[in-house]
C-alpha cells in the first residue's frame, strides 16, 4: 500500500504546488496558504527522498523495510530547512553547512535507533 501511496500523494503535493505558484501571491495567500506550501513541499520531497531511497538500497541489494521511510522523512526536511533559511535571509555557506551536518547526524541516529 505504501508503495502507491508515497508517488500518488507526492504528485498530489506536486499539482498543489504548481497551483499556488501560478494563481496566489505570498502576500495574498496568508499563513494558513504558507503552512499548506511547506506541507505541500515536504510531502513532495519525501517522495523524491523515498523514490532515492528505494534505488540506493536495492542498488546495495539490502531490503526495503521501515528504515528506508525514516531516511527518507529524515532527508525530506533538508529542502525544507534551506527554504526556511533563505526566507530569513540568512543563507550562506555556513549555514548550508550546518544543515547537512544535521542531515547527517538525524541519518546517524535512524541508523543507531532502528
């Protein structure tokens, strides 16, 4: 079941996406429309991350099991981090830094936990 859910919610998340970009403005939209774009974008980013995911682990010949879908929600929240930084104008090096050592250190303890 989840291998139908993931791709059919992602391209769902996907056409909500393209929607919002074409036809509201962010000074338009209102938080309840800001907190649906970073929901949208999550969702759809955690199926790229899962879709990564399944490849890289069936490139490995490992099996596909509950680990996988934790990668992938831990690597879904990077795009998200970075948009959060460069709406607060705050992105640079050092913070695209920071962020992929917190990548790597979430990835470290999915590892570690399950």
């Amino acid at each position: 079941m989840l291998k139908r859910l993931i791709p059919v919610l992602s391209l769902l998340a996907a056409v909500v996406l393209l929607v919002m970009l074409n036809f509201t403005t962010p000074a338009g939209i209102g938080p309840f429309g800001v907190l649906v774009f970073f929901a949208a974008v999550y969702v759809l980013m955690f199926g790229l991350a899962s879709l990564l995911v399944v490849i890289f682990t069936r490139i490995t010949e490992h099996q596909v099991g509950k680990r996988t879908y934790f990668y992938s929600a831990v690597l879904a929240f990077g795009p998200i981090m970075l948009l959060l930084a460069q709406s607060l104008e705050s992105m640079s090096l050092w913070t695209v830094g920071l962020m992929v050592m917190f990548e790597l250190l979430a990835c470290f303890l999915v590892s570690k936990r399950l």
